[in-house]
C-alpha cells in the first residue's frame, strides 16, 4: 500500500494522470481504506477539467470492479474483509475506538447491567460512540471539500496534502481495528509534502509513536495496559493540532522545521 501510494504521489507531481488512476486501484486492491481519497481525486480532475482522464478513471473503475466481483471478490464480505477486521465484527484494538469499549467495560463492573439484558447498555453506548466518530469525520471531510470548492485553483500539492489529512483522520478517529503499520502509509505524503510544517510534525509523530507503543505493550494483555497503548499515539496527536500556533511558533524560533508556513 505505501508503494502504490508513493508512486501514486510521484506520478501525480509528474503530471502523470493515467499513472496516478493506475495505481490509485493498486493501492485499494492492497487495502480498501484509500478508496476514502475517492471524492479529493474526483473533485481535482474535475476543478483542472481533465474529463478524458476522469472518464478513463470511470471506466476502469467499473471494469475492475466488475471483474474482480465475478471472479476473487465474489460476495459483499469478500470485499469488506479488504477493510479488516472491524468492518464485519464488532472489535477495536490501538484506537479511540478501544478506549471507548474499555471505558464502557469498567463502568459494567461497577454497574452492572440488568439480567434481561446484560449487555444492552454496552452495545448502545459502542454504537452511539461509533455514529458519534464517523459524525465527527464526516463533517471534517465535508468542511474540507466545501473548502475546495470555494477555491478558484486547486493544484497536485494541494491534493497531496488533502489526501495525507484525510488519511490521518481515518485512522485516528473511523479506524476500529487499528495496527501500528497503517500509519506508514502517511510517510510519502509527510515526506513529499514536508513544507507543510503541521501535517509534517503530526505525521511523524503520529508514525513514531503508534510503533513504539505498539512494541513496548506487544504482550500486554492488561485492559489497561492496552488502553495506554491507544493513548500514546493518539493524545499528543490531538495535543498538537490544539496547540498548533505556539508549538509550531516555538520550534520555528528554535529553527526546528522548515521555514515555509
């Protein structure tokens, strides 16, 4: 997936378009998470009017998917098992998802639920949270594209940088099963877009720390220690953007980033 999303990115900055539709379908047959991407590419050779390429796109969209449903993906949960786990169970493992199932958890042992219904209050609460996250995404996304569309020019790096926020909000906030390894996927757009001081700071750090809590918690298999290994990632993550301007003020003052804003 980090190969096809690399070259994808390449071949975009190359004013490769047929190339970037190629391996755009590389990176979601890898794993179906970059199809989120769909509507900023859509939006981009729609706002640069490259309808020849935007209809290829179509075209070898419906044909790929047409093949690959008659052939390998054969049925609905071959295709969402490309998601994982959590699209077909409901499991959260390293993300805000498991800090909600663990939080939930611990209230139970104290306030147990009614013999009726043991696991009523559980469930509505896991779901209520789960809409709640997939709310939260979903207006940021659509603030994001309204943002777009007001802009009267829309270039590669814009959508580079697009696509890089928009991944790294899938996977804080709508990923359930979340593993350390698909923050990797961020590196080629923190890298070729690392003038982005922000995107560049919290991509990194994002990276950085889902390894090392990931492997400092490996065989853990205290709640609480599992939850811990959620948070480290994903509290300074949120640290940052909150705190943005006096971080990035101070580091820019230390000479620690990039001059360009």
């Amino acid at each position: 997936l980090c190969f096809a999303l690399t070259y994808l990115i390449i071949s975009l900055k190359r004013n490769r378009y047929i190339s970037s539709v190629l391996f755009f379908w590389v990176a979601i047959l890898t794993k179906l998470t970059p199809i989120v991407l769909s509507p900023l590419i859509l939006i981009f050779y729609c706002k640069l009017r490259l309808w020849k390429i935007l209809t290829f796109g179509i075209v070898l969209s419906l044909i790929t998917v047409i093949i690959l449903h008659s052939t390998v993906l054969t049925t609905n949960q071959a295709w969402l098992n490309l998601l994982g786990p959590s699209a077909t169970k409901d499991i959260a493992y390293e993300s805000i998802h498991q800090i909600i199932h663990t939080f939930i958890d611990r209230i139970n042992t104290y306030f147990p639920s009614s013999p009726d219904h043991p696991l009523r209050f559980h469930d509505s609460v896991i779901k209520i949270s789960k809409i709640i996250c997939y709310l939260v995404f979903l207006t940021f996304y659509s603030w994001l594209m309204l943002k777009i569309s007001r802009q009267a020019s829309y270039n590669k790096e814009d959508l580079i940088l697009h696509c890089g926020w928009i991944l790294l909000a899938t996977f804080l906030i709508v990923t359930p099963w979340y593993q350390p390894w698909y923050s990797i996927n961020l590196l080629p757009f923190a890298i070729f877009e690392y003038r982005s001081r922000l995107f560049f700071l919290v991509s990194l750090t994002f990276i950085t720390l889902s390894s090392t809590s990931y492997y400092l918690l490996l065989y853990s298999g205290n709640p609480i220690q599992l939850t811990l290994m959620s948070l480290i990632p994903i509290y300074p993550v949120f640290l940052i953007l909150i705190f943005r301007k006096k971080i990035l003020r101070y580091m820019s003052s230390k000479k620690l980033l990039f001059d360009s804003p």
